[in-house]
C-alpha cells in the first residue's frame, strides 16, 4: 500500500467506519435487536465484514449500485453497512412500488445486483424482465423458508467465512448511497449522497435532536426511508446506542416493545403517533422511560401536539423537517417551541443555513412567503444521471427545495405550501403529475386534476377530479378501482370526483388552489 493510502486509511472517516469505532468502544453493548436476535456491537461489525466479503466474492466493488427491495430487517442493516466498507452503492427500493416503478428504478440505476425480501420477489422477477437487465438476485427469506426459485439465499453472501474487514480507497466525497425520490416530477430521480454528506447531516441531528449514547431506540418506520435510516438508525449506530428494530409500526407491537424494552427515544410521522395516542392499549402500558420523541414527514396538528404533551409529559418533542435531497434534516423545532411556534418547522439546523427567496433568488422580507433554499454540507452531489434536473436545483450557489415558506422576526421557519403540488401522503411523497399520468392512461378520461387535501388519518390524502370524455361516462367508484390497479395503493387517489369541467384561469391553467379548497372538509370528521 502506497504511503498516501496509507494516509488516506488512518485519516478516514467514511460511513463504513462509524460500526467499527463504536464497536471498538462498547464491543458487548447491545447494538440491535431483531425478533429473537440480538447483536452486540461486535458482533454485528463482524457480521458486516462477513457481508462485505462475500459481495466482493460475486463482484461487488466501489462505486457498483445494489438495490435493497426489503421490509425492515437485520439483513438490510447489515448488508447497508456492508456495502458502504465496500465503497459500494446502497440504494434502497421502496417496498409498496409496483413492478414498473421497480423497474424504472433498476434501470435508471444500473443496479449490477438485488437483494429482496422473499415475500417481494415475484415483484421484483416481473420487475427485472420489464428491465431487460441480467443481475444476481438474493432472498432474504423468513425462517424455515426456502429461497424462490431463481434466487439464492442472502445466506450466502452473509455467513461468509472470513470476518476479516475489507479495506477500499474511497474519500469523503464518494458516493455511497442513492434514494430515489419523486420528487414533484413523473419520473423518481437518484438523490446521491456521500459519506461526507451523511457525517456532516448526522452531526446535525446528534447535536439539535440532543440525541445520547445511552438512549435505547425503537425503529419502525421503512429504512428505505431516509428518515428512519438517517436520521435515528444510523446516527443511533454513530453513537453507539441500542436499537430496536421492527419490520413494520404495528401500534399495539409499538406500545409493547416501549415497556419491555425501556425504550427512551421514538421518531414516528404524525400518523403513527395518532395512532398511538387512539390505540386502547396506550393508557394499559408503562411508557414512563419514553423521554424523547421527534416527528417530521408532514405537518403535526396542533391538536396533537398539544395531547401528546398532556399524555406523555415526560416526553421532549421534536420536529425535523426537510428533504431527501439535505440527507435529510433542513431544520429543527426543538422541544421547548412546540408550543410557542405551533406549526413551525423550526430552525435552520447546526450545518444548514437556509433562506426564503423570490423568482430570482433575492431573499424575501420576513413575514413574505417565497421558496425555501439551502446551503449544507449535507446536500446530495447529484441527480444521478440527470445534469439539468442538479443544474436547476442548484442554481446560483442554492439548492432550491421546491417547497414555499415564511420566515418569522424570530427566524423560525413556516412551510405554507408546495411549489409544484406534491402531495404528502402518510409521510410519504406522492407527484401529482404521476398520478394524473396514470389515470390519463383511462380510456374515458378526458382531463383530470390530481391534489392533496386534509384527513384525518393520513393528515393528506391524494384526490382526483376527473372529466370524462364526450359521449362516455364513468363512475368514481370505476375509477378508484382503476387507480388501484395500476398504481401503488399510497399513491391511489382516496376520492374520485366526476365532474363536466375543471376551474381554470384565462390562460387555460388549471386552478387547484381552488379544488383543495372546494374539497378541503372532504374527509372533515363529524
């Protein structure tokens, strides 16, 4: 080894490190806990060596993309870091998309390999032929059950033998990691991200989430989410916290796992936490050592905020909010605002600074409403693969989100729309063009309207307004089944309205401020 790789190994600081040092600190603490295995740990850094060896015996190398199509499990959090020791890159697949947004996926990706959980694979196998790409496959399956045909068993890239740790020249500013993210167009775009970027975004949470080492955290929601997987798993792994990790967020599981496991720290999108708050067993549980708590994904009704408060009053609540592309954390609402700044999301976090700009980017007075844009290290390096899309977005030294807010006088930040109508749904990113795409696609629909409104549940629910095409007709229920059928069940609009025409404006533009607002108490309970 040449003395500046030399250099370069003592000086690292990449994202496959993170497991190592803190395994080297606290080798017996608990470090995850799946099911009926726990992992110190050591024991879950040798794992992932274990992993890396045998990716790199069929071929994996720096910089080689490997789609995780999976539930949450053990394996994805092994195999993550695994990767990352490769100089590989992780890109997560989100596991409700169909076969066709698979197979975009893989396709725009290069994906060189898939790792899928067994109950996904008859998806992926009609998403790899939609593809036309040739790429080993491998099966996580459930105990007892056998790898699908065509498929071998992660087993055999996870129980290699040599536990020894693979060594890849990589600086901070490759890339290690790829979300996709639809982002407001009709195509998902590859949100690269980078060790660099990653550090730089967990150092933002650890300090203004005041996160400690000895915490014991539970994770629910999707890793293939960058809120679950960046903002709480990895910075727990970073600080060397034990992590409770769940395949789904089953509430009743939830409240069970917080009194057996003493669990202190929960990060869930607003609708889980009402779900919490509404489940019977919420008032039967000893939540007491829950001390800490954080939300983000969509907007907390006050209602909430302040029940929780009541409920849970040994709880400190925070708010994250931001976006794929900032890795993801933009801006905190720290606990002791809750309250006072309902509704806020906060400050610019520790290594973000953020502005609210007009059309051409000239900062907004305070009180004025313009676009959001940003400056971080945590920012991706790129759209992979799309110069003009990254261009755009990071025009003039800023990346623009897309999403329109308000400063106050005191600097907090109010986000009060979205540039280009995504529709946030459940925590979850739903492109209203898609949508309308999809249901143009109808043979007796002749215009349609796709827009966000508010429920109860899901806080924003996608609906459709739907004009069918002279001399045809079609009913919403048609059309609900329609939606179903070609698009993932997130993404179905929850309401159809048949209507003669769409309110427009002079120049012919469709005006959805006026449909949300027509439909606004659509799903208003009571």
């Amino acid at each position: 080894m040449q003395t500046d790789q030399h250099n370069r190994r003592a000086r690292g600081q990449q994202l496959g490190d993170m497991l190592r040092r803190s395994a080297s600190r606290t080798p017996n603490k608990t470090a995850l806990v799946f099911r009926d295995q726990n992992d110190s740990f050591a024991e879950l850094d040798a794992a992932v060596n274990r992993a890396a060896n045998g990716l790199a015996g069929h071929g994996i190398k720096k910089g080689d993309r490997v789609a995780l199509f999976t539930h949450n499990n053990r394996a994805f959090v092994v195999l993550r870091f695994a990767l990352a020791r490769l100089g590989a890159v992780t890109t997560p697949v989100n596991f409700m998309l169909t076969a066709p947004d698979v197979a975009y996926i893989l396709d725009h990706s290069g994906a060189c390999m898939i790792i899928a959980e067994d109950a996904l694979c008859a998806v992926a196998d009609e998403a790899i032929g939609q593809s036309g790409l040739e790429i080993p496959r491998f099966a996580i399956p459930h105990a007892g059950v056998e790898a699908p045909q065509g498929w071998a068993p992660v087993s055999e890239l996870m129980e290699h033998p040599d536990a020894s740790e693979p060594w890849c020249d990589l600086s901070e500013d490759d890339p290690v990691q790829m979300m996709y993210t639809s982002g407001t167009e009709s195509r998902p775009k590859g949100a690269l991200l980078t060790s660099g970027a990653l550090y730089a975004q967990y150092a933002s949470c650890i300090i203004d989430g005041e996160m400690r080492e000895d915490a014991v955290s539970l994770h629910c929601l999707p890793l293939f989410h960058c809120a679950q997987l960046d903002c709480f798993l990895s910075p727990d792994i970073y600080l060397g916290v034990t992590s409770i990790l769940h395949d789904k967020a089953d509430p009743a599981e939830m409240l069970e796992a917080i009194e057996r496991h003493g669990v202190t720290k929960l990060f869930c999108p607003p609708t889980v936490w009402i779900a919490l708050l509404r489940h019977p067993d919420f008032d039967k549980r000893n939540l007491s050592s829950l001390n800490v708590g954080y939300y983000g994904a969509s907007i907390m009704p006050t209602a909430v905020i302040e029940e929780l408060s009541q409920r849970l009053a040994q709880m400190r609540l925070f708010n994250f909010y931001g976006q794929t592309e900032m890795a993801p954390v933009a801006t905190i609402l720290k606990p002791e605002d809750q309250l006072r700044k309902l509704g806020s999301a906060g400050r610019p976090a520790l290594n973000v600074e953020t502005r609210v700009v007009d059309d051409n980017d000239n900062p907004v007075p305070v009180g004025e409403v313009g676009e959001i844009v940003h400056r971080s290290p945590h920012l991706i390096t790129e759209y992979y693969n799309d110069p003009e899309k990254t261009a755009d977005a990071f025009r003039n030294g800023w990346f623009h989100s897309g999403d329109l807010g308000r400063f106050d006088e005191d600097g907090y930040l109010y986000v009060v729309d979205r540039k280009k109508d995504m529709i946030k749904t459940g925590g979850e990113n739903v492109a209203s063009r898609e949508v309308e795409e999809a249901i143009f696609r109808h043979a007796a629909v002749a215009e349609v309207a796709v827009f966000g409104v508010p429920h109860p549940k899901w806080i924003e629910t996608v609906v459709a307004v739907v004009v069918p095409k002279s001399g045809q007709s079609v009913t919403s229920d048609e059309m609900m089944a329609y939606c179903r059928e070609v698009l993932a069940h997130f993404k179905a609009p929850k309401h159809v309205e048949i209507a003669e025409q769409l309110p427009k404006n002079a120049s012919g533009k469709i005006l959805k401020r006026d449909l949300r607002q027509t439909f606004a108490d659509l799903f208003v309970e009571g």
